[in-house]
C-alpha cells in the first residue's frame, strides 16, 4: 500500500479517538472563556465534531492532490455514464438498504440506528453538523473504505471478499455490528459503482446523496407524518364520497 494511504488510514483513525482528547480541550477553553457549563458538554463535542471532520478531509485531499491531478484511467468510465452509475448508485443503495431493512427485521433487529440518533441530535443543536454527516463524512468514508481498504484488497482477492471485508471494517468504525447487513449492503453497493467506473467520485456521490436524503427525512420527520396523516384523512373522505 503506497505511503500516503497509508498515513490517511491512521489519520482517520486518529480522528475517531482524537474525541476522548479533542472534546474536554474544547470544554476547557470554554470555561476559561466563561461560557454556560450546561450546554458546554453539547456544544464541545459539536464544535469538535465540524473541526476533526474538517480537517482530516483537507489533510487527506492535500495527501491525494497528485492523483486528483491525473485521475483518469485507461479503462475508466466516460464521465456521461459515470454520472448516470452516481444517479442510479442512489436508487440501487436505497433499494439494497431496504432489502437489508427488512431482513433484519424479519430476524426481530430494532430499525433504529443509535449512531444515526446520536447524529440527528447533534444536527437539530447545530444545523452545521448536516455538513460532517451528508458531505465531509461520505467523502472521506468513500476515500478509506473504497478507494484504499476495498481498492488494495480488489487485486489480491477479488469483489466478493473484498467488499466484505470493507464492509465489516465499516460497521466496526460506526460501532453498530448489529446493523452489519445495513452496512454491508451499502458498502458492497458503492464497491460495485467504484469497480464499474473506476471513478472514486462516483460512489462519494451516490453515498453524498443517500446521507442528504437521510438527514432530510430525519430532520423533517414530524411534518412528514403530519403530511401523511393529512393525505389519510383525505383519501377517507374522498373515499365516503364513492
């Protein structure tokens, strides 16, 4: 594996554990700056969230300028149908989730994801978190989990085995080993996109996409069903008409 893969790896590595220090620094300075200790715990991990995300993604993008300078390859998809693959990556990902969805809960696993939770709590007390979730955190996912430990793995041991084990390498970064079909089912998706049109952009667009969607309906959920039960209560009334 080249040396800047490398030291990306262990700078996303870094990142995930840079929180047991980042988090109480900014806590802190907080204090010392005199700010409200009871919303200080939140807005530390926050702050810290944006900045570690923010930062790691521009490490790793200075870490792959060269390629990023001469990122065609012989075989590469022409850039007409590699946008048609990230528009239908959206579909084929929310599809494979779903099947995914309802394995797991034919085997009685709860639906709700704690990470995405956790997440949605972050946004709804800064909006900005919408940024780490839907932009920042699908590139740099796309960039480890595709482009180096599935990219590295694909020559030795082919699609199956590697998606695979991209996948559980995944799940184990999101600490939710219960939902390994959800992420499975997402990782061999966006594997298949990376491999079909050798663009890395094309499945960082499909995951961009899919996470956008995701926080919409999560942040928006209470005026979705209120929606839905309004569509109800119409359709009951047209329907007592007939």
């Amino acid at each position: 594996m080249k040396k800047e893969y490398w030291i990306i790896v262990i700078s996303y590595i870094a990142m995930q554990l840079s929180t047991l220090i980042g988090v109480p620094i900014v806590m802190f300075i907080g204090k010392l700056l005199g700010y409200d200790t009871v919303n200080l715990g939140m807005a530390s991990v926050v702050i810290w969230l944006i900045f570690s995300f923010v930062v790691t993604l521009l490490v790793i993008l200075i870490l792959l300028r060269h390629e990023m300078k001469n990122p065609i390859r012989h075989n590469a998809s022409s850039i007409p149908a590699s946008i048609g693959w990230a528009v239908a990556g959206v579909f084929l990902s929310l599809i494979a989730q779903s099947i995914a969805g309802s394995i797991e809960m034919a085997l009685g696993i709860e639906q709700e994801s704690e990470n995405t939770q956790q997440l949605m709590g972050f946004v709804e007390y800064s909006p900005l978190v919408i940024l780490v979730i839907a932009v920042a955190g699908p590139i740099l996912e796309e960039i480890i989990f595709r482009k180096i430990i599935f990219g590295v793995l694909y020559n030795r041991l082919g699609f199956f085995l590697s998606a695979l084990i991209s996948s559980l390498v995944f799940a184990a970064a999101h600490m939710e080993f219960v939902h390994i079909l959800l992420y499975a089912s997402m990782g061999f998706t966006f594997a298949f996109l990376y491999v079909r049109t050798k663009r890395i952009w094309v499945p960082i667009t499909a995951h961009v996409a899919m996470n956008s969607l995701v926080v919409f309906i999560q942040y928006n959920l209470d005026a979705i069903e209120e929606w839905q039960r309004n569509m109800e209560n119409i359709s009951q009334f047209i329907g007592g008409f007939l």
